[in-house]
C-alpha cells in the first residue's frame, strides 16, 4: 500500500506520542503537522525503533527533502575553489554539509528550536542521532571544541554530515584562544573531509548563532582559515560557505573579494 506524505506523518507522529504515552489530534493541516512531528523527533532519545518505521519515516523524509534541491557543484565560483550560497543548508545536494553541534553531540533536543544542529537532525532522521549517539558512546567523553567527527547524512540530499564544536563567546568579546579554536573547526572539517575523499564540503556560519561568536569576526577567521587550508595543503575540495540572511550574505561577500 502506497502512503501518502500526511498518512506518513500520521503514522509517524503516532508511534511518538504512544513512546510518550501520550495521545493528541493529528492536524489535518501538512505543515502543522509536520511542526508536530518535528518537536517529537527532537525530544526523542537515541532509542531503537522498529523496522516499519525507519521505512516509512525514510520514505517520507526523501520525498519531502527532494523539494527545492541545489546542486553545489553546479553553483558559480566566489573566488578560486570558493563558493557562497544563501539558503537552507538542509537542500544542498553536496558531499558533506557541516553541523555546528553541541558537545553531546545528539543533535538539539528542544523542540521546533530553529538552530541547524536541529533542522539537520530532524531532515536526516532518527538514524543520525543514533549513529552520534554509537560515535559518543565509544569515545566515553563529551566532544571537544574545535575537532570533527563524519557521519552519514541518511535521508538529507548531503551524503555526509561533518559535525563540529564550536567555541562560545560571552558579550561578544573574542579572545585570541576563542579565535584559535574556531579557525581548528574549520580546519579539523577540511582535513577530514580530505581523508574521506570528498569532492566538496559546505559550511554552516559556526558559532554564530546560540553561542555568540561575532558575525564579523566569525566571516574573517572562517574565509582566511579555508584560504590558507586549501593553499598550504595543495587540496582540490571546493568549499561553499552557507549564508541564511542578507546580513550574514553581504559580510562573507565582503571577505571573499
């Protein structure tokens, strides 16, 4: 039997609620519904779940992520191996995109809290939090600022997602061991991504949303750390800075001339 997107998300929301032990209305409504499921996926820990879901949520996930898809490798360049691109990382068809994550390293567990870190986990799937939460069980300890860890991107249009900590700045006040450990997340992503023989990888604004790095300074460290990477490692990795905002747009375009 062939589901359709809102009996998928009927389906889906249900097995949620019934691990919370909770029962609430579907809405009729898609997007509704979808913020519905979304918050439930959030909340939802690194637990196991049966086969007939991973099938109907990746079933689900693939055709609502294959809207509005760019292909990175078709973009124009900014500069010699540099790419900027406004819009939702999430529709990228790259081969990696770059998770600003937190030290757990489970993805955002509020619900519905507009941060990459969530948007991605919810595109990707349960499977990722699962994978994350496989990586952190092995390595015994929480994940230090400025390294990178790769997994699949599961039912994003990314085959891969780089995941990295960035560091946190109080009162916008960036000291030289801040600045050091922002420039060791770019570069710990772009060596990894090397390694793993990526053609492209696509990087999120690390640090400057919840954890208060200043934009400005941000942009500097991010495009002088890839310039300097790329030229010193002799690599062939075509890297796309990710903007959202025309703020965020007209400051990498600035540090890209």
């Amino acid at each position: 039997m062939i589901m359709s997107q809102l009996e998928r998300l009927d389906y889906l929301i249900s097995y949620m609620q019934k691990e919370k032990d909770i029962t609430v209305t579907v809405p009729e409504n898609f997007d509704a519904a979808f913020e519905v499921f979304r918050g439930l996926a959030n909340e939802r820990p690194a637990d196991a779940v049966t086969d007939e879901f991973i099938e109907i949520q990746d079933a689900f996930l693939k055709e609502y992520n294959a809207e509005d898809v760019t292909d990175a490798g078709l973009l124009t360049e900014a500069a010699d191996q540099l790419y900027l691109w406004q819009g939702d990382i999430t529709t990228l068809k790259a081969d990696a995109i770059v998770n600003a994550a937190n030290p757990d390293m489970l993805g955002c567990l509020i619900p519905n809290h507009d941060c990459i870190d969530n948007i991605i986990h919810t595109k990707a799937g349960v499977e990722l939090r699962l994978e994350c939460a496989r990586i952190m069980e092995a390595q015994g300890r929480k994940e230090a600022v400025g390294r990178a860890k790769i997994t699949s991107g599961y039912n994003l249009t990314a085959d891969h997602v780089l995941h990295t900590v960035g560091p946190y700045v109080r009162d916008g006040k960036v000291s030289p061991m801040k600045a050091d450990l922002l420039k060791k997340c770019y570069t710990s992503c772009l060596k990894l991504a090397d390694q793993q023989g990526l053609k492209n990888i696509v990087f999120c604004s690390i640090s400057t949303g919840v954890f208060g790095f200043p934009k400005e300074a941000a942009a500097k460290i991010a495009v002088d750390t890839v310039e300097e990477y790329l030229n010193n490692a002799n690599s062939e990795l075509e890297v796309i800075f990710n903007v959202f905002d025309d703020e965020d747009l007209n400051i990498y375009r600035k540090h890209l001339i």
